[in-house]
C-alpha cells in the first residue's frame, strides 16, 4: 500500500471521558465561534475581546487566529482556491476537536468562499457552529489596512486578494452579524458583548 492511499484498518477509539462530562467538569457547552469578513474588518479585534470577556467570567476558550494557523499548522498552504479550502478544512476539524473538549472555539479567519464554511458548519451539530459576520464596507477595511495588504493588492504585488481581485461571499444566514451604527463601527467590547448575549441566551454559558 503506497502512503498516498487511505487505509481500510482505521477504526475509531471510544474516550472513556465523554463530552457531557467534560462540559460539566468546565460548567460550560463547546461550540465555535466562526468570524469570518474581509481582512481589516474587525475579525482578530473581537476574537481578543470576546476571548478576554470569556475568561473573566471563568470560561475556557481557545483562539484559532488565521495568520497564527498557517505560522505552524498550515504553513505548508499558499492562497490558491484549493489551498484556501483545505486550510479552512484542517482549521475547521480542529475547532470541532476544541468544541468536543467542551471548549468555546474562536475561529477568526476571512474563509472567504461559503461552501468551505457551510462544510465546517456541517462538521458539528447546527446549534454548536455560530458564524459571525463582520459586515463591514470595504472601504472601511481599507482605510484600515493596518498590515499595509490592500495598499499592496492595489499596486497590482498581491494577487488573489480577497475584496480587490478575489470574491468575498457573505454569509447567508449567520447567527450574528456586526455592522455599523450611523456609520460608525462598535467598540471591542461592544462586539464581545453581542456574541455573549448570544451565548447566554443559547446556554451556552452556565452560571
């Protein structure tokens, strides 16, 4: 059998700690928290901020940050379509194997294309796959631009970025979305707080 086959005696192992236990032992309901819109948008502001909020009150949470991702797990990944699906694949497995530990899982990634996260959504039951949709105009995100990216995407070095010359899909029916008031976008700590409404609301946070 060559390496590049999938093998047949691959069978899977039963935990003797299942995951209501785990759930009890952290008073808490694993789920992800999906953030997904353009680069500049706010993703990483509120995953900070909702992962900092969460701690205070004495919940576990674990951020899986996009740039972080492919620093050590998906380096091997460029930005090609293809590349774009499988990082968002490897990513999604992961944060189901967070919610199963009966961790809060943020994931905070652009994830552009809407089949890659409706099959990161499929991987856990309905209700423990949150989207977050930050909604917000690309010209906000580019007057941003605090990595310098839509500058480079403009000048024509970056190819395939996603909003300038790469399609950004919104979500069709997300959970949340955050967007702007009278034109003027939420504070940190007013996102963290609309995603934790959320959470109390759908129990996820037991007192």
């Amino acid at each position: 059998m060559s390496t590049g086959e999938k093998s047949a005696n691959i069978f899977w192992q039963e935990s003797s700690v299942g995951r209501l236990e785990r759930q009890k032992l952290l008073q808490q309901k694993g789920c992800v928290i999906w953030i997904t819109g353009l680069s500049g948008s706010g993703k990483s502001t509120l995953a900070c901020a909702l992962s900092r909020q969460l701690h205070n009150k004495g919940k576990l949470s674990y951020v899986l940050d996009g740039d972080n991702v492919r620093h050590g797990l998906n380096k091997d990944l460029g930005f090609k379509a293809e590349d774009r699906t499988e990082n968002i694949r490897r990513i999604g497995e992961v944060a189901k194997l967070f919610a199963d530990a009966g961790l809060i899982c943020i994931a905070s990634l652009i994830s552009p294309y809407r089949r890659d996260r409706d099959a990161c959504r499929a991987l856990l039951p309905e209700v423990n796959f949150i989207e977050v949709f930050m909604n917000m105009p690309l010209e906000v995100c580019e007057a941003r631009d605090a990595k310098g990216l839509y500058k480079l995407a403009r000048a024509g070095k970056i190819k395939g970025f996603t909003g300038i010359d790469d399609p950004y899909e919104p979500p069709l029916n997300c959970e949340i979305e955050i967007q702007q008031r009278d034109g003027i976008c939420p504070a940190p700590s007013d996102m963290a707080e609309q995603v934790l409404s959320y959470l109390k609301e759908k129990e996820f946070l037991q007192e």
